[in-house]
C-alpha cells in the first residue's frame, strides 16, 4: 500500500485533492447545518469549490500535455466556463474542469474518496438528527390514498439521505471489482433497505439493486471479451434509450396519449415535470436562470430528469458536448469490448439520470472520469479500473 501511494504523482494528488474537497463541499452543504466550521454554508460552498477550481487548473497545467489533446482538452473547459458565467452552477461546470484535468487518474482511488467522505458525513448527521441538534426534514407522500411522512434524519430531502447509500453502494462495488463473494450481498441488501425503509427513496432503492446485479455479473462477464462486448453494447443502447425517452418526453409529452401517462406516472411524474419546464423555460445555448413552475398547486424548483435539466438550465451546448463525452465512453467500451468498474457506474447512473439530477454532479458520478480516458486515450484497459486484461478463453480474440 505504502509503494502504491509513494508511485502517486503530485500532480495526481492535487486531483483527488480537489475531488475530496468538491465531495465534501457538495454534501455538506445538503446537511441542514447552520454553517460548515464555523463559516456559514452560504460563504462556504463557493469557496470550496473555488479551491477546488485552483487545484483542478494547477494539475491540467502539471499534466504537461502538448497535443491536439490538450487543445480539445481547453475547448471542453471553456465550454463549462462559459455555462457558469450564464448559470453560476458551481456543480455542472466543474464537470468539464474535471474531465480536462482528468488525465492518468485513477477510478478506485475516487471511489475510496467518495466513501469516505459519504460515510464520514453520515456518521456525523445521523446522529446530530435522532439527538436534535440538526433538523431533520419531513417531507410527505402520497401512498394509497394517504398523505405518510418521509424523515431526511438531518439531510436537505429524503432523497439526498437515499444518495448516500446509493453512493456508497457503488463505491464499495467499484472498490470489490470485479471481486464478487456472498458476503457482498449483505453490502447491498443493507443499502437497498436504508433507502427503502428509513427514507423511502425508491430511486436509489433501485439503483442499488441494478448496482447489486450488475457487481455480481462482473465476475463472469469480464472472463471472456464476447461478454464484455455484449455488456457494454448494452450499456451503449441502454444510455442512448434513456437519454433519448428523456428529451422526447420533455418535448413532446402529452398526458391524453396513453403510453405517455403510463411512464409518467410510473416515473413519479418526471417527464411531466420536465415538459412543464421546457414550455416555460425554453432551452439556450449556454443555460438560463430556472424560476419555479406551478404543478398540481405545488412550486417545483427545477426538473429531477438529469437529462432535462442539463438541457434547460446548463443550456445546449454544454448539455450536448456532455452527452457526446458520454456517449464516446460508451463506444469506446463496446468497440474495444471493455467491461470495467467505470462502465459499471456509467451504466447506473445513466438510470439514474431519469429520476435524479444529482446524476450530473461530479462529486456523486466520479465515473464521468471515463470522459477523460477517452478524451486523453489512456483508458485503463482490465478487469478493474486499472488492473491488466483478463485472460481470453482458448479460440477468443
């Protein structure tokens, strides 16, 4: 452990430095703290990430890169840079400071990061919650016919509490890949009934099950390059699916055609929700401000479909650009027939992005980095996210 740390890179270690902080940052500030040590949240936040900013530039500068890569590399980053002059999302645009700065890092040390800051955090407000010293949001639901409550234990919603657990489900699964014992099980049964029974978040319920499925299909999948190949041929058509049922039903959605009410309601009105957006809030090049829109006698501050809102308020541009980084990561991994820990996170959180927002969001989807090993062409070919390739069967290619 002691050489795998001293082989680090400085430079390497001004990322992780920046994500750790970018990590924090965000979480905290999901607390219902009054002020993050003794600095109020709303001094604190901007900072954070404004150090965050300073370290990502200082390792894109380090990273001594003088190709066409770097070039595209500056494209990208001035397309974030120029959806925060519009939008002031902190969030969003440090997406693409990340991506550029993200040559040669590694998967699982993200992983080990968002863990940790995930289940520090936790064992902090959990507690300050049941003891009264942080409020715990209520938030109430709908259940056959009647109004029950869902408790946020001292986070901003229930559903932020269910990100936890979905976080930490993932990153123990990326730090196990492709590593899959019964015991493992046990990791994620725990999660799926904390999100389900403690918070009612049926979004990270889910996600955490598909993560279960998918970490115990590592094993076998990564045995033979045909696997791999049809794995992420999937995760290709599944991204492409979901992206395209997004922006479709925020365009078009009509609630007198059948089908479109069907999903809607089965998507707890999320395609509804982001058509209501855009017909108030039309899309731009580089992202608006977002008001809040009337549904049903309730303000909605913004749509919960990732991919309606990277759209909507980030604006086109960046949106599109984004999709693309995405997109590439996914043809990369079925044309070189690639099945690894960062296309295992790509795959859940594209799912997530139908129903949460935070699925654009760095700190919480680090395996955006896959972005990078496109952009920079040192994907980490194997098994894990930097392990060497898997032995073929006798008569594969």
């Amino acid at each position: 452990m002691l050489d795998a740390v001293r082989a680090v890179r400085f430079e390497e270690w001004l990322y992780y430095a920046a994500f750790a902080l970018a990590a924090f940052t965000t979480q905290v500030v999901r607390i219902t703290f009054d002020s993050v040590l003794f600095v109020p949240k709303e001094t604190f936040e901007p900072l954070g990430y404004l150090i965050c900013t300073l370290l990502l530039c200082a390792k894109l500068v380090m990273d001594r890169e003088v190709s066409w890569r770097y070039v595209l590399a500056l494209c990208i980053l001035g397309v974030g840079v120029a959806s925060f002059v519009v939008v002031k999302a902190w969030r969003f645009s440090l997406i693409f400071l990340f991506v550029a700065a993200g040559k040669n890092v590694r998967l699982k040390a993200l992983a080990a990061i968002a863990l940790s800051v995930q289940v520090v955090l936790l064992a902090i407000a959990l507690p300050s919650a049941l003891l009264g010293r942080i409020e715990s949001v209520t938030v109430w639901r709908m259940v056959d016919g009647a109004w029950r409550p869902r408790l946020s234990y001292g986070y901003s919603h229930p559903n932020m509490l269910g990100q936890v657990f979905l976080t930490i489900a993932c990153s123990y699964a990326v730090l196990r890949f492709p590593q899959f014992h019964a015991a493992d099980v046990l990791v994620y049964i725990a999660a799926g009934l904390a999100a389900a029974l403690l918070v009612g978040a049926r979004t990270s319920t889910v996600c955490i099950a598909v993560a279960g499925v998918l970490a115990a299909l590592a094993p076998h999948i990564v045995r033979s390059r045909r696997r791999m190949r049809l794995a992420s041929a999937a995760a290709l058509v599944a991204f492409i699916g979901l992206a395209a049922i997004s922006l479709f039903m925020m365009v078009a959605y009509n609630p007198d055609v059948g089908w479109m009410s069907a999903v809607d309601r089965a998507t707890s009105t999320r395609f509804s929700l982001a058509h209501r957006f855009y017909e108030v809030f039309p899309p731009r090049a580089f992202g608006r401000e977002i008001m809040a829109v009337k549904t049903e006698e309730i303000l909605q501050t913004a749509p919960d479909n990732a991919y309606a809102r990277a759209v909507l308020k980030q604006g086109l541009v960046p949106a599109v650009v984004l999709g693309a980084l995405c997109l590439a990561a996914f043809v990369h991994a079925a044309r070189s027939r690639t099945w690894d820990a960062c296309m295992f996170g790509l795959s859940v959180y594209a799912l997530v992005g139908v129903m949460e927002m935070y699925a654009v969001n760095f700190s919480l989807n680090y395996f955006l980095v896959g972005c990078a090993f496109v952009l920079y062409g040192c994907w980490p070919y194997g098994v894990g996210s930097e392990g060497a390739k898997p032995a073929l069967k006798a008569g594969e290619s």
